[in-house]
C-alpha cells in the first residue's frame, strides 16, 4: 500500500532537513521526500501493509523524538486531495471559544458549566447527558439581548477564513456541525459562506417579569457525536460527494464518530484523549495548515486563499 506520511511543524522553521532525514530513516522504508513548505511541511512516502500498524510505530517510537512537529498518517491516492466536503465543529474549532461558558458568565456559572464541558470533550462523559446537566444551570438567563451581545465576541480561530476561501475554491462544500446553539453555528456559517450548519435550539419561557428567559432545556434531537456522524454521511450522499472525500475536523470526543465515519478526521489543537483516538492530530497555530495534510504546497497554499 503506498503511503504518505506528513510532517507539519507548529512554528516556521522548526523542520529542518537534518530533522527530515532523521525522520525518514526512523521511519524505515521511505523511498522519496517532497517538501510542501521549507522549513513547515514535507511528504515522506512510504511502501506499507497496513496504515495502522505504521501509525502505532510512530507513536510509540518517533513522534516522542520530535516534539512541535506532527506526523499525519494516510493513503497516497487521489481521495487525498480531492476533497468534496469537509465538516468542522464549532467551539474550540472554527471559533477559540466555547459559547456555552460565554452563556453561563451570565448567571455566574461559567466554572461549573467549564468543568463539564471539559470532561466531556474528553470523551470522559455522555456528551447528551453532559448537555442537558450545562443547559440546567442556563436557567433564568433572559435572551432579549443575549446572542446579539454574544456574537460580535465570537473569535474566528487563525486561518479558518483563509482555509475556508481555499477549500471553496477547490470545489469542497462546507458544514459546521455544533453541540453548541444554531444562533451562533448560523453566525459562522455566514460569516465563513459555510453552505450547511446544524446545532441545538435552547428552549425558552416567559419569566416571572415577563420578559423571554432560557428555561434549561434544548429542543429537539441533541446534536451529539452520532448526530454529526450521521449528518455528515447525509450531507455527503446529498452533495453527490463520495466518502472517501470527505473530512471531519474537530476537538472534542464528541467529534470522533464524525471522524470515523468520515473519509479522514483531523483533531485540531483536541484534548488528550481525543488526539490519541482520532486519524490524526494537528496542533499548529493556524488552521491553514490543513491544506499542507491535503498535499498542497506553500506555493499552491498562496493562489488558493487570495482574496
């Protein structure tokens, strides 16, 4: 099976060619090297049985020889590239933020709704479960102004829009898949011409002065992570896309079924336990160093997120 093995440093200049030899002969059976980006990206292509099996070597016995730089381990075929839609989780992903603590500092609650939210993207706890227990503590929050406060707040994470611009450029549809709130997966979606979001509606009341409050429930089906899996294979059968080229980017347990389902998964900057599960991990500080997983060069990088 013929195999690509990308390694991606987190800052410029922290691969050097010594560091890619070094790499390659660790390695063992790399037959050729391409540089994407001088001193951040190159292609080790390797001649493997089983993917697995090679991407349990390199983390056993490589990647601890080379931290700040990322091994991202795939097949070498034409789905590598060719991608027709890529799926991205909301908070901690396309944004830096998790909306649900910017609710809670509301009420005064944000430590408590952190501590769960923490253990549940750490896949330590049921994420509908885990949900519902954060939407309780909600209760009371009056929303008149609530999302129109919270929205201009929202911080795009560096590179999402360039990387964006470049995937619409390459033919990829685009589809933010939240555990959050649809107001503000709606936000992003417009934001970032995403072409599809779906996230979780919280559920409203009239309080004791009249005025519109949260009342601790959400409406509807949870989007957890079965929901965005399915999801994600709907949208992909729906755009004509085959699964193979489809992509799921995300940071919490909650998106590792996506991931599963999906033709490749990339863990953004995730927390522990979901780097270890997903297909691969990336913990650079832009996210236009996704194109650099997908095979583009620097050069390449440079025509696609022009304005």
């Amino acid at each position: 099976m013929k195999i690509v093995v990308t390694a991606i440093s987190h800052q410029q200049g922290g691969l050097t060619e010594a560091k890619a030899s070094e790499l390659a002969k660790l390695i063992g059976d790399v037959n050729g090297t391409k540089w994407l980006c001088e001193g951040k990206a190159c292609d080790l292509y390797v001649v493997a049985d089983d993917i697995a099996v090679l991407k349990q070597k390199l983390a056993a016995q490589v990647e601890p020889h080379f931290p700040g730089i990322d091994l991202i381990v795939q097949a070498d075929n034409e789905f590598r590239k060719q991608k027709g839609l890529f799926v991205f989780d909301m908070d901690s992903t396309l944004i830096y933020q998790e909306v649900i603590e910017m609710i809670a500092a509301y009420a005064n609650v944000e430590a408590e709704v952190k501590k769960i939210t923490d253990r549940a993207m750490n896949n330590e706890l049921d994420f509908s479960q885990s949900l519902c227990e954060r939407v309780k503590l909600l209760k009371g929050i009056e929303t008149e102004h609530l999302y129109e406060e919270i929205k201009p707040r929202l911080q795009v994470t560096k590179g999402v829009p360039e990387l964006s611009r470049a995937l619409k450029k390459a033919g990829c549809k685009l589809a933010v898949l939240s555990g959050g709130f649809i107001p503000f997966a709606k936000y992003i979606q417009e934001k970032l011409d995403f072409d599809y979001a779906l996230a979780n509606t919280l559920g409203v009341e009239q309080g004791p002065n009249g005025k519109t409050q949260l009342n601790g429930t959400t409406l509807g089906d949870i989007v957890d992570g079965q929901r965005k899996a399915e999801t994600l294979v709907s949208l992909a059968q729906e755009y004509g896309v085959p699964i193979e080229a489809t992509v799921m980017v995300g940071d919490g347990g909650n998106d590792l079924k996506a991931m599963e389902a999906a033709g490749f998964g990339i863990a953004w900057n995730a927390k522990p336990k979901v780097q270890e599960q997903a297909p691969c991990k990336l913990n650079s500080d832009t996210m236009v160093d996704v194109l650099y997983i997908l095979g583009y060069t620097h050069q390449e990088i440079e025509q696609l997120v022009k304005l």
